[in-house]
C-alpha cells in the first residue's frame, strides 16, 4: 500500500465531507454541496480508481449519519460524478470530451432515478416539483387578493409557471454542464498546483458553438413558427442552443475589449454582464453567437 496514496485519498475525503456539511447545515454555503465531485476527482487522479470509489461510498456514509437519506444519495450522485471525471482524465481524454461525457452520463442517471424513484417508491418527482409550485403560486395569489390588477398578475403567473414546465429539461441540462464544468476548472487548478498536467478548458473568449448548431437552431425556429402552440422538444432545444449563442456572442465581445481595446478584466467581465441582462443587448449576443459559428469574428479582429 502506497503510504502517499492513501495520505492524498484521506485528506480529499475529508474534503469532500466537510464540504458535504457545510453546504447542508450552513445555509449561505449551500453552493459548495455543488463541488462534492472535485475532490473526488482529485482522489482518482492522484491515487487511484479504488481510493476515489471508496471515498465516495465514504461520504454517502457520513450523510446517512448525519443528514438524511435523500441527502445522501444526493451526495453520493456528485460523488460518483466526481469518480467519472477522474476516470475520463486517466484516460487522457480531452477536457470538452470530459465535459460532454460527463454531463450525457449524468442527464442519463437523473432520468435513471427519478423512474426508479416512481417504481419503488411511487413518487413523481416531477409532479412534486410541479405541486410545490402551483402551492407557491396560489399563495402569491392570495397575497395580491383584491389587488386591482389581479387578473394580470394571475396571467403573469400562469405564464411563468407554464414557462417553467415547458424549459425543466432545459433547465436540468444547463444546471448539470454548469456544476461539470465548475468541478472540471476548480480539479485544473488544484493539479496544476500539484504539478499534474491535464487538458485544459479553451478560455472564454475562444469558445465557440459547433458549425451545425447555427443550422439546427434556425431549423428549430422555422418549425416552431408553424406549430399551433409550442412544443416541449423544440422549445428545450431552442432555449439550450439560445444560451449557448448568447454565451458564445459574450466570447467574442470579450475576446475584442481584451484583445483589441485592453480593458482590464474586472472592467471586462462588468460589461459582459451588463449585456447580458438587459433584452436587447443579450438578444443582439445571441445574433453575434450564430454568426460566429460559421465565420470565426475573431480573425477579422487580429
């Protein structure tokens, strides 16, 4: 037994408990529940595949002690996330196939657990989310009870809540390649500092959406346009490939103020944001993002 191995797989598991923890029971840190999976990865790639199995099992453990069940199968879901990434990364596989394998795998086995989740227990979890919602709704309501504009409130709602149904598989995707790629920076970083070389992420500015997205996205439109009412694939679709547009769009205009104008980042990413936010800007990204798909903009740039 390497006495190195099994220090490194110690302190990550450790790790990844006290994040656990502190993600549960404090309520301004919940986000750190999120990067369960990083030291699990760490421990895969610095000991091995068994060290990084047995820690995650470890902190599955620990939650059933001292949280709750649900919580614990929870945790144990990131930390096998984290054992996968791990893995792809012995593997010598490239950080956008690491990302993408990861996130299919991980869409799979939600869809994987909720079904089981129905069968063994005949729980819906959908149809929960969906009833926390309208419970959430209603009480809006009976707050705004003999508001003069009630009957447009109610509407708003209606159209939130509809809006929400139609973009939870959207919703699911962006939240699952967003926490993968959070991990996959923060696992980057701290090999880096260990002097573990992996493949790393393209920086923001030179991320660009495929070639064929631009053309799906267009397609999607059209046939959107024809249908009576909105479609639950179609939607989902144009929803995951607008964000991926606009992020793109965000790219290019950050690769021109650091590249072309030398803005400092901080200045830089200030400005980003306030595209984003506003309509009209963020719609005007989007555009940028198609159109970059096929022509690269930042040539014209150099």
């Amino acid at each position: 037994m390497d006495a190195r191995k099994l220090t490194n797989a110690a302190m990550m598991t450790a790790m990844a408990v006290v994040i656990t923890l502190v993600g549960v029971y404090v309520p301004l840190l919940f986000l750190l529940f999120f990067l369960i999976p990083a030291p699990i990865a760490i421990t895969c790639v610095r000991s091995s595949e068994s060290y990084a199995v047995a820690a995650s099992f470890a902190v599955f453990i620990v939650n059933v002690i001292f949280t709750d069940i649900i919580t614990a199968f929870i945790s144990l879901f990131f930390a096998l996330q984290g054992f996968l990434i791990g893995y792809l990364i012995l593997k010598k596989r490239k950080a956008s196939e690491i990302v993408i394998d990861t996130s299919v795998v991980s869409v799979f086995s939600i869809i994987v657990i909720f079904y089981f989740i129905k069968i063994a227990f005949n729980i819906n979890v959908i149809d929960q989310f969906f009833k926390i919602f309208d419970m959430s709704t209603k009480q809006v309501l009976s707050i705004y009870k003999g508001h003069p504009d009630i009957s447009s409130i109610k509407s708003t709602l209606m159209a939130l809540e509809q809006m929400v149904k139609m973009s939870l598989p959207a919703s699911i995707i962006i939240t699952v390649v967003s926490i993968i790629l959070i991990n996959y920076i923060v696992i980057a970083k701290v090999l880096k500092t260990q002097r573990v070389s992996i493949d790393t992420l393209p920086t923001f500015e030179n991320w660009r959406m495929p070639y064929i997205t631009g053309w799906i996205f267009i397609g999607a439109l059209i046939y959107q346009y024809f249908l009576e009412k909105p479609e639950i694939i179609t939607t989902n679709i144009i929803i995951l490939l607008s964000l991926g547009f606009t992020l793109g769009g965000m790219s290019v205009v950050k690769y021109y103020l650091t590249h072309k104008l030398n803005v400092k980042p901080l200045l830089c990413n200030l400005i980003l944001v306030f595209l984003f936010i506003f309509p009209l800007t963020s719609w005007l990204l989007t555009i940028l993002g198609i159109a970059d798909t096929s022509m690269n903009l930042r040539k014209y740039m150099l």
